[in-house]
C-alpha cells in the first residue's frame, strides 16, 4: 500500500488512466488560444482550439497501452531534447515506442489475474459469426444429445454513433467533424492580412502618406482614408474610422498592446499610386463657359488648388479601387479639419447611372465646392462622363433567383411591363387581407407553425378559359426572411408558378409576403398598425424589436415598405362616414392641421396657371369632420390656409350641411356665395342666424337672442326644394365656433354665435377638430420626413382608422344598452346606425325604448324572443299567442294572411311620449293634453306623472351633482298644490326659493320666491291688505 501511494506520487503528466480523454489548456497570454498538456509552447505554439484538438489526436495515434494505462508521447523537456515516452511503473524513459513496450514486457508484465478483469471490447460482428464454445466432456455426457439446426444469424448493421462536442468558444453542441470550420467561421479573425489576403488600398497624397483603403471586406468597396506617414519630423499614423480610433483607445486603457487596425495593415502590402494630373485653368474656364457652374465657383477652385500647391498636397486625385464601374471616387484637398475631413482630405463620390454628386460636407441636392473640383477632375480625366446627358439606366442581367429554367423554357422573375401589371392586378383584386384580422390574430405565429415552403394556393389559372391546370411550382429563394415579434427566421422557401405568376400571397398561415425576400407575420403587422395609433414610428418599432430581441431584423426603409405593403392589401373600405351622423352629417366642424406637412421641391408641382414672382408655401391638413370627431373630408394645401380650400371640399360633398363650424365663418360664406352666386351656398342672411338689424345685434350682443332650429332634431315634415336629406331644410348657416367667436371686428359676426341657437348650444363638440389634432401633433416627427405619396397614403390610413375605432366604441356603447336583448343592428339608406326589421309586426319593449319591425311574412326565430307585458296592447297578445301556437307545433315555417291592423302604442310608450312634452312646454301642456282624448286626459292626471315631470323638468335645468348632498335634500323637493286665501284657487307652493343672479342665483326662474305665503300672487296680497 506504501509502495502504491508513491507511485501515485511520481506518476508524470503523459501517463493517463484508460478512458479518460486528454483536453486542451488555455493560454494564459490569449484566452482564445490553447495549447497542449503534453507539449511545451517551444515546441507547439498555442493556436485554434480545432488546430490543437488535431495535434493531440497525433498523441493518441503514438500512445501506448498497458493495463489500466495510457503513455503518451511527452514533448514537455524532461531534460531530454527529442519526444519520448515515460514507463508507468518507474522513471525509465525511452525515445523509441518499441524499446518502451519491450522494457513494460520484460519489467513490469500484467498478471494473469489483472487481465481477466480486464473488459475485452470485441466487436458485433466477431461476436456474431463465431461459433458456440464446444462444453466440456463432463457436462455434455450429463446431458441429452439433442439435434438442432443451426440458424444463421442475420448480418447486423453496424451504425456509427454520432459524436456531438461542444464549442469552447460559444458552447454550441454540433458535430466533431463540423468543429473545426465551425471555429473557422465563426471565432477566427476575418481574412488576417498577408501579403495575399488584404483590403485593396492606393496612395493618394505621397508627400502626406495620405491613402484611400477600402473599408471593409465584403459588400461594396467604399473607400476611406488613412494615414501613415513614418518619415521627417511631423510622423502620422492614423485611421478616420470612428470605431478604429475606439478600439486602440480601449486597448490603450486595458494596457494591453495597441496594434494599427486593418486598414492601416493593408497600406504596407500596397504599392499603387491613385492616378492625379494637375488640373488645368482652361479646362475649367470651358466648364464656366458650358455653365456647369459659374465664375464665383472657378475662383474658390483656383484659390484651393492654389492652398494645395502651398502645402505639397495633391489637389485631387482619382481613386480606382471603389464600388462598381458607374461610380467614380475623386480624393479632393481640403484645408480645414472637421469631422468629414479629419485627414484634410474629402471623398467625393459620382454615379453615372442616377448622374447624382455626393460628398460627406452636406446632404444631398445641394451643391459644395468639393462637388465642383471632383467635376473638374472627371472633366479632365473622363471627359465622355460630361458628352452627351445621362443615357438611360441600363437593362440589368437577371440574377440567378430571376432567370427559372423549366421544359426548355426560360421564365423571368418578377416580371415586366405586361406580366408585372397582370400580376399586380390580380393581387390586388384577388389577395387582400380582410380588416378584422386583429379579431382573427390574438397572438404571433410560432416558429414551429411557420411553413419550411411557401407555395401558392392557386390550382387553376383564372385568366386562361376552363380549368386549366399550373405548372409545378418554381423555386424563387431559398433565404426569405420572416419578421416576427419575436425575431427573425431565416431560410423558407418561396415558390411561384409559371405563366400567369401565382406567387405566394396567402395569409391563412399568419404570414404576409412582401417581396419574397423579406415576409412579416399578421401579428406583427398589426403591433405595428397599433403602434402607429399610440403615436409609435415604423422605425422606432423596428429598433426596439432587436434590441429587446437581440436579432438583426431588416433594414428600415424595407422593414417600413413591408408594413406600407400590407397596409396597401388590407381590405379598408375608407367610407369615413359617422354610425351616427351617417353619409350626410348636417353638422360639420372644420379646421387647418398647420403642422402636418411634407418636403416636395416646387419644380415638380403642375400648375394650369401663372404664379407670380413670389410664392408663399404653407401645407398642412384642411380637415372636415362631425362633431363625433370623425373625419369626412381631408385634403393637402400647398398655399397658405384660405377659405377657398374649405369651399372645395364643401362643393364636393352630394348634400352641403346646414351647419358649418369654422374659425372664419365669414370669409368662408363670403367666398362661397362669390363663386356661386346664382345658387348662394350659405343662406339666408349670407348665412348668419339673423337678419343684421339693429334689434337683433342688440338682442345678440346682450345673450337675449334665440334662433330655433327645430329641424336639426326632427325632419321638417314639409320639406325643402335641394333640402338635406336628414334635416329637410334647405338653409345654410356658417358659425362660429367657442374659441374664435370673439375674434371678428365685424359687428354683424356676433349673429354666427352658436349660443343663440338652443339646439347646438351644450349638446355640439365644437373642439373635435382641436382634439384630432392634439393626437395628429404627436405623429409629425415621423409624417414629416415622408416622400409625399408616403405620406398622403400613411395619414389617410391613420385617419381611417381612428374613424373605425370612435364607430366601434359608439357600437359597443348602444350594444351595452342593448345587452339583455336581442338587437339588430343596421344601417339605413343615410349611412345612420339604425335598429333592423325583423318579419313580424310587434312591438317589444327594450329598456324604456319602442321598437317596431314591420314585414309582411313571420319569420319563427324571431318568435322565439317575444316578451308580453303587462301594458302590451291586445294586438301584441294575440301575436305573442300565434307564436306560442307555432312553437308549440313545432313548426318550421308558416306564413300568415291576417288583415291590416295598425300598431298601438303600449302605455308605457305613450307615457314617455307625453312626459317629454310636458318638460318641454311646461304646465300649459298637461291641459292641452287633457283636452285631446280620454286616454291622454287619464295618463297626464295621475300624481306619479305630473311629479316624474316636475323632477325630470328640474334635472334639465340644474346640475344638482355640483351641490351637496344636504342642499339637494332641501331645495330638490316636489312642488304641493295649494288654495289662496284670497281668491280661493288652487296654485303650485314652491316653497323657499332663490332670487338674484350672483353664484347662489342658479335656481332663479325654476323656483318661484315664497314673498306671498298662502297667496298666489301679489295681487291676491294687496287685495287681502295682508
């Protein structure tokens, strides 16, 4: 036992126990290096962990085997220069592999007893074809011969077991074999520079060291300058790259070595000098002569070409090594440092395709002096750039995702000119996504349910007559993206069909194609439609989908056109009609949204007529809404607000309201009662409410002046000649709304107040356009910096659905009402929400609310929904008991022929009726109503009636929720009916009451004061002499 502990003691590192797998060591100088446990970093370098993995696999191939040990190879020293291999048993050494078995033979042989315990791995197939051991005699004699045929065994199928090991780098499981280019790819610096392998890079200013390298790679060669200038006394080295000069300055703070980045590494495998010429005067004067700019342009070049010869700079020099063949890249001299020009140099870049100038000191489509010297260069240099005008954009070769190849026939993808417009028209009429697909799409698609192919559902072309079979479906890609809330998953495969151009344009699956390339999930679609209402922009959402996600998702501009797309085939009927108002609101609120506007340069504006000299652009939205707040009419201004606009949009509309709110409510009549006088839009009174008299004005200025405008409630029963269709009147006002009513000078405005009509006094919303915009105002950060198609295209979307939600928030409110029956919902011939005609002549009470449905044939599941009540007329009863009849039959269909009988009002109807015209008229009405039939003489003589109507009369008037609950007790009391003493009549006794017009003067009218107790006036008092 001694003796073992001390074998264990000096056991070297080479020796291992059977089964278990030598592993690789971190470097301690770079932990993405390892290095071998057997071996010395002299004499293996630490390098990949695939590269190393490869040299220890060397090892197990050279170690040797002996009982529960494993000897490999030691390349550690030892005091020895050569590889040896070190005994397992004692401190012999040896460098040959046989010398090593030969002295483990000899000196320390294995026991017979250790070697059966031994495991002796053998193989299925020896196992399997090896015959039975033949027993001894002893134990055959003992037993019965018994003959048997032998079965030959089925040759089994050897597997070879899949090895998985994970990456040191990122933990990864993957196969042993995919390790090493997994590493390669993923973990190994990028193209290490080498004299073969490096960014392509020319001198341009060999005084300075100034050089142009291209930037990264991969993707289009964008070059950039460095310098590097180690001789003379004023020494530079450096990159204009932000994240070059970041990086060194981190090492520098980690005090670890600082090395030249990429860019700098490849100028020392360069030796190309970029081509310059010195740039001619007259050259450039031909150039002022072509009018390519003018002589102010040509001295400000003279003078910084005259700077550059002072310094030893080169004044411009032409780079070769960037971007495709139509783009041209001229390093031009510039004295001043900025953040564009740090190495006083300024990259300057031409494309012949678009003709388009672009240099970093400014946006684009404006004009720099950097832009005029690089066209002075090309027009020295590659004067045929500047012969003839930009010719027209070449036909581009198709790619290999574009060029299909099938029966000999050779299909192009996507197509042109009358293939696109076919196949564009039938996705649009055939493929639009219905609105209510938030109802359909509670939750995102999961990554599991996404097709692996995307193909289209079509079977039969629609263009070609009878059923006519496609062709096989035709691979597009094989990398399309899809966009989820979650991330991105890449590698589906999109297909179309040949001929007519089926593509894959589906939504059953939670997908929406855009352009076979890129497809967004319907959840995502519509987060982001509601991300848009909560004043969220395309791009924002984007952002924060990877970050959260940690997921490359596509570029802006397409993630955005994406949403556009989808948006575009979303079935939205735009009506922008009201459920209340309906098509032809008799009220309107207009109004400018000054801040929604969009950048278009004014040469591309067609105008049929002259401007003068000097034009004054404005833009906003001219917007016509009801006072619901919904949107009816919009329309973009490209001139300064003017009642004009509102005119336009007024004389579009079928049937004009009669109520038009607007700030200029005079100027707006005026101008439409100019541009059609024979017809005068706005009367009478040029669409005041009044004639301009001077009792009137008085009568206006002083709050006395009412104009009743009963048909704004209920359709004048003789209508006008081009009368509303809602209201029957043909007249036109133009008001004012609360806000600007003060603002005209004009006396005769004070007649366009909305205060002296009752009807839209309190009950109108004459801020809905304010509140439309205040929500719009949030959306000009990103509706702003839109192309102006874009934008027209994404507020009318906006608007539209706004319009949907205040009209669904108003349907769940009237359905609330309605919950505990069963309600038809419609729309009648105006657009208005109305209650649906069902088949039967009946009259159901719904919470207080008459109902009648009128149709000629009985319909028996409506009959199942009958209610009698008490107060139901006879007619009702016996309807309610043939619908018994037939639900007690068990019918399925019946028709009824009875003769015409009218409806009568239930009482409790008829009640309600009286009741508001009591309110409305007052007292005086309870006796004209008890003078008209016995039936109305019985309902207005009854106690509970004339004290309903004395409270609902009183609630109109007072809002009692703005006294206290003691004041309410005291003062909100029913009247009592007493008789004068002095003329013995009856009069209604108030009580207590209050007079003048301070704070505590509210209830002044309502209460008449209690000066005269037990008399009804004062005359009865005097008389009295009480």
């Amino acid at each position: 036992m001694c003796g073992y502990f001390i074998f264990v003691l000096f056991q070297h590192i080479t020796v291992q126990r059977r089964g278990k797998d030598p592993q690789p060591q971190r470097c301690h100088e770079d932990a993405n290096l390892f290095t071998c446990p057997f071996c010395s970093s002299d004499t293996y370098k630490p390098c990949q962990y695939h590269q190393i993995m490869t040299h220890i696999a060397g090892h197990k191939l050279r170690s040797v085997e002996h009982g529960d040990y494993v000897i490999y190879s030691c390349g550690l020293g030892c005091g020895q220069k050569a590889k040896h291999f070190h005994c397992c048993q004692c401190p012999q050494t040896y460098i040959n592999k046989g010398a090593l078995k030969e002295h483990l033979c000899k000196k320390h042989p294995i026991s017979a007893f250790t070697a059966a315990l031994q495991p002796v791995a053998r193989p299925a197939q020896e196992t399997s074809s090896q015959q039975p051991v033949a027993r001894p005699a002893q134990e055959t004699s003992s037993q019965q011969p018994v003959a048997r045929p032998v079965e030959s065994a089925a040759p089994l199928v050897i597997k070879r077991k899949k090895i998985t090991v994970s990456c040191p780098h990122c933990g990864v499981s993957l196969n042993s074999k995919n390790l090493k280019k997994h590493i390669e790819r993923k973990h190994e610096a990028i193209n290490p520079i080498t004299s073969t392998s490096h960014l392509p890079a020319q001198c341009v200013d060999k005084k300075n060291g100034i050089y142009v390298v291209a930037k990264t790679f991969r993707g289009p060669c964008i070059p950039i300058h460095v310098a590097k200038k180690i001789w003379g006394s004023s020494q530079k080295v450096m990159c204009e790259m932000d994240v070059c000069n970041t990086c060194a300055e981190m090492a520098q703070r980690s005090d670890l070595l600082v090395t030249p980045c990429v860019h700098l590494r490849s100028v020392d495998y360069s030796s190309a000098i970029a081509p310059n010429e010195d740039l001619s005067e007259d050259v450039l004067t031909e150039m002022v002569e072509q009018k390519w700019f003018g002589d102010t342009r040509k001295n400000q070049c003279l003078k910084q070409r005259d700077q550059a010869k002072s310094k030893g700079a080169t004044f411009a020099s032409l780079v070769t090594i960037g971007g495709p063949d139509y783009k041209y890249y001229i390093s031009v001299y510039e004295p001043k440092v900025s953040h564009y020009s740090r190495l006083a140099r300024v990259l300057v870049n031409y494309n012949s395709k678009t003709n388009t100038w672009h240099c970093p000191c400014l946006k684009g489509r404006k004009s720099c002096l950097h832009k005029s010297i690089g066209k002075w260069c090309l027009f020295q240099m590659k004067r045929q750039l500047f012969t003839t005008l930009p010719q027209a954009e070449a036909v581009r070769e198709p790619s290999q995702h574009e060029d299909v190849m099938m029966s000999g026939q050779q299909w192009e993808y996507p197509p042109k000119g009358e293939g696109l417009k076919q196949m564009v028209q039938y996705i649009y009429h055939n493929k639009k996504l219905p609105e209510t697909l938030s109802d359909v799409f509670t939750e995102d698609v999961k990554e599991e349910d996404i097709p692996k192919h995307l193909i289209p559902e079509e079977e039969f072309c629609s263009q070609c007559p009878g059923p006519v079979h496609l062709s096989a479906p035709i691979l597009i890609t094989r990398n399309a993206k899809v966009a989820m809330l979650t991330g991105v998953v890449t590698g589906r495969h999109c297909w179309f069909y040949c001929g007519m151009f089926y593509r894959y344009q589906d939504w059953m699956h939670g997908l929406h194609n855009f352009n076979d390339q890129l497809l967004l999930t319907v959840f995502l679609c519509i987060f982001i439609r509601n991300s848009v209402q909560a004043h969220v922009s395309v791009g924002r959402v984007r952002s924060i989908l990877q970050k959260t996600s940690h997921v490359p998702y596509p570029k802006d501009s397409e993630f955005f056109h994406a949403y556009l797309h989808f948006e575009a085939l979303t079935h939205h009927d735009y009506n922008f009609s009201c459920l209340k108002c309906g098509h032809h609101p008799p009220v309107v609120v207009m109004d400018l949204h000054r801040k929604g506007v969009f950048s278009m340069p004014g040469k591309k504006v067609t105008l049929p007529f002259h401007l003068p000299n000097k034009l004054f652009f404005s833009g906003g939205w001219a917007v016509i809404l009801c006072p619901c707040g919904v949107v009816y009419s919009v329309k973009c201004l490209i001139r300064a607000e003017s009642p004009r606009d509102f005119s336009d949009m007024l004389f579009s509309w079928k049937h004009m309201p009669n109520i038009c709110i607007y700030d200029f409510a005079r100027g707006l009549a005026t101008h439409s009662n100019v541009r059609r006088p024979e017809a005068m839009p706005f009367a009478p009174f040029d669409g005041r409410l009044a004639e301009d008299t001077e009792d009137n004005l008085r009568a206006a200025l002083s709050g006395t002046l009412t104009v009743s405008l009963p048909w704004l409630n209920e359709k004048k029963l003789d209508e006008d000649v081009s009368c509303h269709p809602v209201t029957g009147s043909s007249d036109h006002y133009a008001l004012y709304d609360k806000f600007h009513e003060s603002n005209s000078k004009d006396v005769r405005d004070s007649l366009r107040k909305i205060q002296l009509v009752p009807e839209l006094a309190g009950s109108v919303n004459t801020q809905a356009a304010e509140q439309l915009f205040s929500g719009m105002r949030k959306n000009n950060y990103f509706l702003n910096m839109m192309s102006p198609t874009t934008h027209m295209f994404f507020v009318r979307n906006i608007l539209h659905i706004q319009n949907e939600e205040k009209n669904k928030s108003m349907l769940k409110k009237i359905q609330k009402c309605h919950s505990k029956t069963t309600v038809n919902l419609q729309k009648d011939s105006l657009g208005r929400l109305v209650v649906g005609k069902f088949n039967i002549w009946a009259a159901l009470l719904i919470t207080n609310v008459f109902y009648l449905f009128v149709f000629p044939k009985l319909l028996l599941f409506y009959c199942l929904f009958l209610v009698v009540a008490t107060s139901d007329t006879p007619l009702n009863i016996q309807q309610a008991c043939i619908c018994h009849f037939i639900r007690s039959l068990n019918c399925s269909w019946i028709i009824m022929t009875t003769t015409f009988v009218p409806p009568q009002l239930p009482l409790v109807v008829l009640r309600a009726i009286l009741l508001e015209v009591v309110v409305h008229d007052g007292d005086v009405a309870i006796r004209t109503l008890a003078l008209t039939c016995s039936c109305f003489n019985n309902i207005v003589c009854m106690e509970s009636f004339r004290r309903e109507a004395h409270f609902r009369w009183l609630d109109s008037v007072v809002n009692w929720k703005a006294f206290s609950e003691n004041f309410r007790s005291l003062y909100r009391i029913p009247y009592s009916i007493s008789r004068c003493l002095q003329c013995d009549s009856l009069y209604k006794h108030y009580g207590a009451g209050y007079r003048g017009r301070g704070q505590r003067g509210v209830l002044q009218g309502f209460y008449s004061s209690d000066d005269f107790e037990g008399y009804c006036g004062s005359d009865c008092f005097y008389e009295a002499g009480a």
